[in-house]
C-alpha cells in the first residue's frame, strides 16, 4: 500500500511548518531558554512556565492545534491522529518550546478511556490551552514534559494494569530540571497503581472503573514517536547541509565514504521510523482496533530507538563543533533523549510486541 497525506493534511503540515519557521527559529528556542537562566529583576512572573515560550503557547491554542484530535462537542477541531501527528512532527522539527507535548496526549487518553465525566470536565481545557496535561507509566523515572503541579496529570501502570488521573494541585508532581530546557518538565514518583487503593484521595481511576490502560496510551506512544520523527528529520537535515559546507584537505567532508555511511544510515532510520509512525496512526483512524497496539509500539519502538541514534550521528558528524552550546544541534539531541524514553522506550515496545504475537493477537511473520 502507498500512503500520502491527503490535500487537506498535506495543507495543515504545510501550514504549520511555516508558522514555525517564523516562530520557533533555534534563535527563539535560544532566547526562550536563555531567559530563564539569567539573574532575574524585579518580581517574578509566577504565569510563566521556565523553558516555555508562553506567546507562542497562546497562538498555538487560538488556531486550534492544541484541540485538533478533540471532539467538536468537546471543543475541539475534530480531526484525526494523523492530523495530529502532521502538526506534532513540524513541532518536533522546530523544537518548540511550548507544553504541547504532554497536553495532546492526555486529552487523548481522557478521550479514548476517560469516562463522560472526565470528558466533560477535561477535554475543553486542554482542547483550548488553558489547562496544560502530561501522560507517564508508573515507575517511569523519565522527566515527564508538561508535567507540573498545574497540570492534569494522567498514569498507567506499566505492566498492563489500571490507569488513574491526578487533576490539578494534586501533589504528585515533584519539579525536576531535565536535560531538555526547552519545555517544563516534572516527575510522577508513582511505582505502582493499586486497585485496593483509593489513590490516597488525590487522584480518580481513569473512566470510573480499574480496567486496564489501553487504546487512548497507545495513541498518545504514536504522538511521542512523531515529535521524535520531527526531530531526528530536523538532525539529518543539518548534518547534510553541514557536511556539504564544511571542507577539510579542501574538499567537503560530505565526499568522504565514512560520513556518507553515518548520513545514510541517519536516512534510513529517520524513514523507517517516520513509515512506522504513520502507518501506526492511520491504523488508529481507520484499522481495526486491536491492531492498534501493535501498530503503536511498533512506532515507538522504532523512533525510541533511532532517535537517540541519529541525533548522536548528527552531533558526530558535525565534528568538534557538534559539542558545543553554540551548534544548535545538541537541542535536537536533549529533546530524543526525553521522548525516546517517555511512555516507554524501545525494550518496553518490543516486549509488547512479542507477547502478542505469543498471544497469537498478530502474525509471527
């Protein structure tokens, strides 16, 4: 089969690759984190995210991309995963310092799991940008984007078992700073979700009832495997300009065989990656449901893993300077090391993919 993106998909990524090349240059991702490493003056802004461009945050709500996979009735656009992974891989590709991250994939669990009430109470919120969302695993010791003490945060148990929503002020969040400075990130220090427990009166289980985690996770792994997409496509894209440009022994480094190896071997990652993720979520809008799973942690397995590969391949092969805070490449690098292990990295896909093909849920082929 031979997918493209139809004329109206091809038009919204489109669209929003121009947006962010005027509104999210390395430059403007610079600045936004500089900002918030200088001495502070004055009182301080206690509406403002460190590491987030809260202009930008707030022109992304008012076009409706921060609702774009919500329902209408829920005030959303309405549009499906592969809309969503269009804007989400230009985002990655731009490197945005906003919290779309963790906010797109909570409503889509609400959604597919949450029951009506949780719909009802939730989705507008984060479909308009006002209430900022974040999704983790239990024991996941990752720094969780977007997760703060003002986000509705949503957990699932790792091994396959309940998932719980903690809404805002519920204290499971502590602070951390990660890796990655352009966007705020917390840790959910939750091992393990009981379905004795009354979730210490601070959080609800997702849909109303302890069953276990499911179509709305798997969705939300196909969005992190397309931020991933953005930026390792973001990485190759330097890494080829930057070996046709610089010359060593007066010729460009790109004609020698060793670095037309690591950029061909960053290509070929980049597009199985990108095949996977696409395919995963025209699985999720129009494929049988219990492929979906399959489909997602095939993605995510294959993004996890090229994503910290080919942005480490990038920074090689810009040479000496690909290590220094100048390149603007080692910002691609920070944000694959969060995203590849966000939601599960790529031994955790992997193991689901083998049980349910031991499950007979999926050919061995």
């Amino acid at each position: 089969m031979r997918f493209e993106l139809s004329e109206d998909q091809q038009e919204i990524q489109g669209a929003a690759r121009e947006l962010l090349a005027g509104r999210s240059s390395f430059a403007q991702v610079r600045a936004v984190v500089e900002e918030q490493d200088a001495e502070p003056t004055g009182m301080p802004d206690l509406s403002k995210v460190p590491g987030e461009d809260a202009g930008l945050w707030k022109e992304l709500g008012e076009l409706g991309w921060t609702g774009i996979a919500v329902p209408e009735d829920h005030g959303g656009q309405g549009l499906g995963l592969i809309e969503l992974v269009t804007i989400t891989e230009e985002l990655g590709y731009a490197v945005a310092a906003v919290p779309f991250l963790g906010s797109t994939t909570a409503a889509l669990v609400i959604q597919h799991e949450g029951s009506d009430e949780q719909r009802e109470d939730w989705l507008g919120h984060l479909a308009s940008g006002e209430l900022r969302g974040a999704t983790t695993l239990t024991g996941d010791k990752v720094p969780v984007p977007g997760a703060a003490e003002g986000s509705l945060v949503v957990v699932a148990d790792a091994h396959g078992g309940p998932a719980a929503l903690y809404g805002p002020g519920s204290g499971v969040v502590e602070p951390v700073t990660a890796i990655d400075p352009t966007r705020g990130h917390g840790r959910v220090p939750i091992a393990g979700l009981d379905p004795e427990e009354e979730l210490d009166g601070r959080g609800e289980w997702l849909g109303g009832t302890v069953t276990p985690a499911g179509p709305g996770f798997d969705r939300a792994a196909i969005v992190v495997a397309a931020e991933l997409v953005g930026v390792m496509q973001r990485a190759l894209d330097m890494t080829v300009s930057y070996v046709k440009d610089r010359k060593q022994f007066g010729v460009p480094v790109g004609s020698f065989q060793a670095v037309q190896h690591g950029a061909a071997q960053m290509l070929r990652d980049v597009t199985m990656a990108r095949v996977l993720t696409y395919n995963a979520a025209w699985v999720a809008d129009h494929g049988d449901p219990a492929e979906v799973r399959v489909a997602a942690s095939m993605a995510k397995a294959a993004a996890s893993e090229a994503g910290r590969t080919v942005t480490s391949a990038a920074i090689q092969l810009h040479g000496g300077i690909g290590f220094t805070w100048e390149a603007d490449v080692h910002w691609l690098m920070k944000r694959a090391q969060i995203d590849a292990a966000l939601l599960g990295g790529a031994g955790h896909h992997r193991r689901r993919v083998a049980g349910q093909v031991v499950a007979g849920n999926v050919p061995a082929a």
